[in-house]
C-alpha cells in the first residue's frame, strides 16, 4: 500500500517534509485482508437476539459482536456498541459500503489501527526520504448530534492529543481544562475531501500544519470509562 501512495503522490505532487496523509480506514482494512464472506459466519445465540431486536442481518450481527467487548444500545436499526480498540461506535465499525462483493460481504477495522498507522509512516518515509505522519481515519457519528464527522482511529508521527491545559487565553485566563482532539480535527479536515460515497479518494494529503511535538496514538483519545457519566 505504501508503494501505491507513493506512486500517486509523485504523479500528482511528490511528498515532502511535514506532511500529514490521512488515509480511510477501508483501504487499510482491504489491504490487511479484513474482508468477510457473510457466508462464511455462522450466528450465536447472543447475535440472534440482538438480530430480532434491530431488525438487522444476524450474520452481521455477529461480526459486530466478535469485534465489540460490550453492547451499549440496541433496537430498531441500531446497535451501538464498545469496540475492542476502546471506542464506542454503532455497528463495530463494520462497513458495507464501497466493498465488492454487495450485501454479502462486509469489511471490518483495521486488527491494530496505531500499527497500521505506524509501518505505513515507516514505508513512506523510506521512499520519500523525508519524514511524515499518518492519519487513518474512519467515520463516526456522535452521541446528540447528527450526521457523521471523520476521527482517527490509528495515528502515527504527531500526537493525537494536545494538552493545553495551563496556557493563557487572549486576555491572560488560564485554560483549565482544554484537551484539543488533534488528530480527530485533522481526520475531520480530510473527510471533507475524502467523502463517504463515490468520490474514489481514500488518500488525503495536509501541508503546512505546524505539527506539535510529540508522537502519540489513536487510543490517547479514548475517554477512560471511569470518566465517563453516560456508560
């Protein structure tokens, strides 16, 4: 994959120092050979149930459990539960949508999205001769709020989240408690680019950030459950 990046970039516009590439998480995920036959899964006791409850493909259902460690909401069309990389999220993740194979095929996450993130930052920096960071991004909704929002899911090459607790305001206050989602914002600014349907553009190039020191990891952003007051 990373040759392939490398060959596009250099037909359109060669790489350079300080780039950030935010790549969709289903490029990765076809790369790494996370594609499933719904043929080949067989449901659970438990995937049945939650099957009749959302109405949904039991088969899929199952993967969804396979991939989550718990059920935060279930019903009609909806089954929202916490992956196995520490965030919430309805179906695990799991996505139909520009896979070949229609409704019989689905294609889950990335197995570890930081190291994915990691060996490809690694692959391009050989090629390219210069240093990069990586996004890899998917889409999530949002708790409240609709429609969905590109966050990063694997980061490599820049923190994920910035601590700014402790610098002033424009008028002197003391910021208490900001965190800034870094690389989520960077995943969003992408996915405006990148789209959800048919755009065809899985890669997206960010030049001329001024990147905060520090390397960090996707799993930096996940909110630790003995801080959150709605699970």
């Amino acid at each position: 994959m990373a040759t392939l990046i490398h060959w596009a970039a250099e037909a359109y516009r060669p790489l350079q120092a300080g780039d950030v590439l935010v790549v969709s998480s289903k490029i990765v995920s076809k790369a790494e050979g996370r594609r499933v036959a719904l043929s080949d899964v067989i449901p659970s006791a438990e995937a049945l149930h939650y099957a009749e409850v959302t109405g949904k493909d039991p088969r899929l259902v199952e993967l969804v459990l396979r991939e989550s460690v718990a059920v935060s909401r279930a019903g009609r069309g909806v089954l929202v539960t916490q992956h196995r990389l520490g965030f919430v999220s309805a179906n695990a993740g799991i996505d139909q949508s520009n896979v070949e194979g229609g409704d019989e095929v689905a294609l889950l996450l990335p197995q570890d999205p930081d190291t994915s993130a990691e060996k490809l930052r690694v692959s391009l920096g050989q090629l390219v001769g210069v240093p990069l960071a990586v996004v890899i991004s998917d889409t999530h909704g949002r708790p409240f709020r609709l429609g969905n929002v590109g966050v990063a899911i694997g980061v490599a090459g820049l923190p994920a989240l910035v601590d700014m607790r402790g610098l002033p305001d424009l008028f002197g206050r003391v910021l208490k408690i900001t965190q800034q989602g870094y690389a989520d914002l960077i995943a969003s600014a992408a996915h405006l680019l990148c789209g959800e349907a048919a755009e065809g553009r899985p890669v997206v190039v960010l030049r001329g950030l001024e990147l905060p020191q520090g390397a960090g990891r996707a799993s930096d952003l996940y909110r630790p459950l003995e801080q959150d007051m709605y699970r």
